[in-house]
C-alpha cells in the first residue's frame, strides 16, 4: 500500500473508493496544455531540490539522483520521446510520476514543502517572464523598423486626417513615428507588468505556507526572481500578473489593429499610398486582379481573441475565495494564446512594416485636395497681426470661393487672395506650400522633417544600445 504513487494514477487515490469517469478525467486534466510550461517545471524543481538539500531536508545523494533523472526528463521531452498521460493530470504530475520512475524514493521526496498549488504559479510566473522577454525584444524591432522606414520618408509629405477629412499636411516618417511611441510604451507597459510576475510563490504550499524551514530567499535567487510572494494565501491564489500581460497584450494588439487599419485603407488602389510584399498578401480564388491585405486584416482580428483573454482572466477570478480554487487551472489556455499571439503577430509585423513600398506621389497629390494648408494660411494671418478667430473666418471664405471654383489656395492669385485680406503679401505662397507647411512645424513632437529625422535617429539610437 505504501508504494502507491508509484503503481495507482492519481496522487491522491488512497481517499477514494471509485475512479474519475472518462469524461470528468479529460474534464479535469490540463496536461494537454500545460505540457508547455515543463522547462519551467523543471526549473522550479531544482531550486527547490537544490535548497532542500541546502537546509539539509534532501541528502547530497538524493539531490544528485533527482538532477539527473530531470536532466533526463528534459531531454526525453525535447526529442518528443516523452508520454504524456491525462490519467496523471497534469504537467506537475506526469514528470513527478517520470521522476519516481527513473530515480525511485529520491523522487518521491522532491515535493516536500511544496504543493502544486504554488508550484503551478511559480511555473506560469517563470513562463510569462521569458514570454515577456521575448515580446519587449519584438517591440523593440519592430520600433527600429519604423524608425529605419521614417527615415527615409522624412519628406515625404502626406494629408493627416482628423474626422477621416483632410486636415493638414504631415510627413509619413512622422506618421510612422506616432505607432513607434505606441509601442515604446508598451514595451514600458510590459517592463513594469514584469516586476510584479518576477516574484517567487514557492514556499506558500497549499496555501498556508509550510513547517519546514525552507530558504524561500535562496530559490528566489537561484531563479531569478527579485522578490519573495509575501503571503501564503496570496501567493497561490493571486493572477493579478497574468491579467496585467493579458492587459499589456490587449492594448499592443489595439495599437497593431490601428495600424492594420491604415494598412488596409492606404492599400486600397483607390488610394494607393503604398504595398505590401507579396508575401503578406494573397490573391482571391475567383478575381483574378486582387492582392488582399490578408496580414493586416487577420491581425485586426486576432485583436478580439486577445481582448476576449483579457475579460475571460477578469472574469475567471472575480468570485473566487481564497485560496486555490481548481477555477485557477482555466488562467493557462488563455494567457498562453494571448501570448502567442502577440509573439507571432510582432513577428510578422517587424518583416512586413521593414519592406512597405511607398508611392510617395500618389501622397502628394492627395495632400493637395482638401485645402490642407488653410491653417497654414490663418496661421500668417496672425502673424501680420490679425486675431486668430477673424483669421479663422477670412480663410473660411477663401476656402468657400476655392471650393466653388475647384481650385486650391495657392492656385489663387495674389490679387484675388487680396481681395480677403490686404494684408496678405506674396510671401504667402511658399506658406501655401506643403513643404512650407510641414518644415513650419519644427518644433519637439512636430511634424518637420528635420525633427522626424532627429526622433528616428533617437530611436535607433536607443536601440543600439
Ligand atoms: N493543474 C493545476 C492548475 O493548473 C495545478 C494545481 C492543482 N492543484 C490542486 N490542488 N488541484 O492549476
């Protein structure tokens, strides 16, 4: 009877006199998602083997044993060789079982002072901080490609919209500059929702913490983490962290769905202000003429699954008592896709924003209609002394005669531009300009070329580093 781990299914069947149906086992199992998080099983194992045998709980002979059977595990899953089992629940149990198997008592002595209850969280803490890593480093490259491409498109002068009407002229570079601010504060966003995942749970157990003297300091160390959980019951209940990504991922993806928007619209031919590579594109099974901007739409898309992860964490804990509650084992599957998703998406988008093709006339000429300069134009009426909302109502009705004449203000003569106001002189056709208007805005945050290359510059710079 003793040996029962060893021989019977479950962890805790000795309690139980009739087995789990089919049906309520699959219910119940996670193996076959959480089997991703081994790495970080493991991980979290050897911390804690290495400090209990720092406190003297593990022999030096046992420490060795069960740091050679993982480093087996590990391997055998690496090669796929590994057989996962639902009847053994979960990842925590099916390399526990392994263990046992390959290293006998030794392994059965590993989760003394431990239960899955803080394992688990201690594994999904040191899975989302790699997957944290990894997406902080992906908006980063994706920033630097935006910086490289606003570079060369400094000048390239396109209308700005407010109200999907043209308002005012404004450079690409610095339009493409506007997503890479986005970005730079979702990397900060991540960075910040990072210090609360960096923390150890391990040492809590069940959820009352434990009567061995474990050195919860010591594993924190060993993994990494820069903090201890400082409440058992906390620790193995709290998903906080997991909802801070979820949120940090819901808000990247809003940003990428914006620009997806553009994308789209500037690919339309009626707009024509750019294409994408063939390779983010596909064509349609019947009209032969299409190239659909397949990238960006299903990133807009993919955009409420992430969202729908977001609400379902929220959700999952919002009636939840202390401590554990099995509710917990629902944070993986969503938390996992709402990561993949922004890894994959990032991914791509890096590729796809590093090689977009502008047509830089099929911008100007749009930038031409609408009378985007009028501000420009109420603009030098103040500085000849007017006040700005009679300057407001003079360009108003050089705008309304233009209209009627289907011209733009600087086709107007100076005379006729006179008859509005005398005080305006032929100095006001290089303010009418685009290129006049645009490099009139130099100032931080402006739209001239001068400071959207120095703003780019500043991104690769910090990049480099
Ligand atoms: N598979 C479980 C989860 O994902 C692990 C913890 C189970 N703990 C328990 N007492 N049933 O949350």
């Amino acid at each position: 009877m003793h040996n029962q781990f060893a021989n019977k299914a479950q962890a805790w069947s000795a309690r139980f006199s009739e087995p789990v149906s089919d049906l309520v086992k699959r219910y119940t199992a996670s193996v076959n998602f959480d089997q991703r998080m081994a790495r970080f099983d493991i991980q979290g194992s050897l911390a804690h083997a290495e400090m209990l045998a720092s406190i003297g709980i593990l022999s030096a002979a046992d420490l060795t044993a069960i740091q050679k059977g993982m480093d087996r595990i590990l391997t055998e899953i690496d090669e796929g060789r590994f057989e996962w089992s639902i009847d053994l629940e979960d990842v925590h149990l099916n390399i526990e079982k392994r263990l046992v198997e390959l290293i006998g008592d030794a392994g059965k002595r590993l989760h003394t002072g431990r239960s899955r209850n803080d394992q688990v969280a201690t594994d999904i803490r040191l899975w989302l901080r790699n997957e944290i890593d990894i997406a902080i480093d992906l908006l980063g490259q994706l920033r630097t490609a935006l910086a490289r491409l606003a570079l060369e498109q400094a000048e390239t002068i396109l209308p700005g919209f407010t109200h999907l009407q043209v308002a005012q002229p404004v450079t690409f570079g610095h339009h493409l500059l506007a997503y890479a601010e986005m970005f730079g504060r979702d990397a900060e966003r991540l960075a910040d929702c990072r210090r609360r995942v960096n923390r150890l749970p391990l040492g809590a157990a069940a959820l009352a913490g434990t009567s061995y003297p474990l050195d919860r300091e010591r594993v924190a160390r060993t993994l990494g983490f820069d903090e201890v959980c400082r409440n058992s019951l906390d620790a193995v209940s709290d998903r906080d962290f997991a909802i801070e990504f979820c949120s940090a991922a819901a808000l990247i993806m809003m940003h990428i769905s914006r620009m997806s928007e553009e994308l789209i619209l500037w690919m339309s031919p009626r707009i024509g202000f750019i294409q994408l590579a063939d390779r983010f594109c596909t064509g349609s099974s019947i009209m032969p003429q299409k190239k659909n901007p397949d990238v960006p739409e299903l990133a807009r898309g993919k955009t409420g699954r992430v969202n729908g992860h977001l609400i379902g964490l929220l959700t999952l804990m919002k009636g939840q008592p202390l401590a554990y509650n099995k509710d917990n084992q629902e944070d993986k599957e969503g938390l996992f896709d709402a990561a993949d998703t922004v890894r994959d998406t990032l991914t791509i988008f890096v590729d796809m924003m590093s090689g977009v093709k502008v047509n830089a006339q099929a911008m100007r000429a749009a930038a031409l209609q609408g009378f985007a300069t009028a501000t420009d134009l109420a603009d030098y009426l103040v500085k000849k002394g007017i006040p700005f909302r009679d300057a407001h109502e003079i360009v108003a009705h050089a705008v309304r005669t233009c209209e009627q004449r289907q011209c733009d203000l600087a086709d107007l003569s100076l005379q006729e531009l006179q008859a509005f106001n005398p005080l305006i002189q032929d100095d006001i056709f290089q303010v009418l300009t685009l290129e006049g208007s645009v490099a009139a805005r130099s100032h931080t945050g402006g739209t001239a070329p001068v400071r959207v290359r120095a703003e780019a510059q500043r991104i690769l710079d910090q990049s480099a580093q």
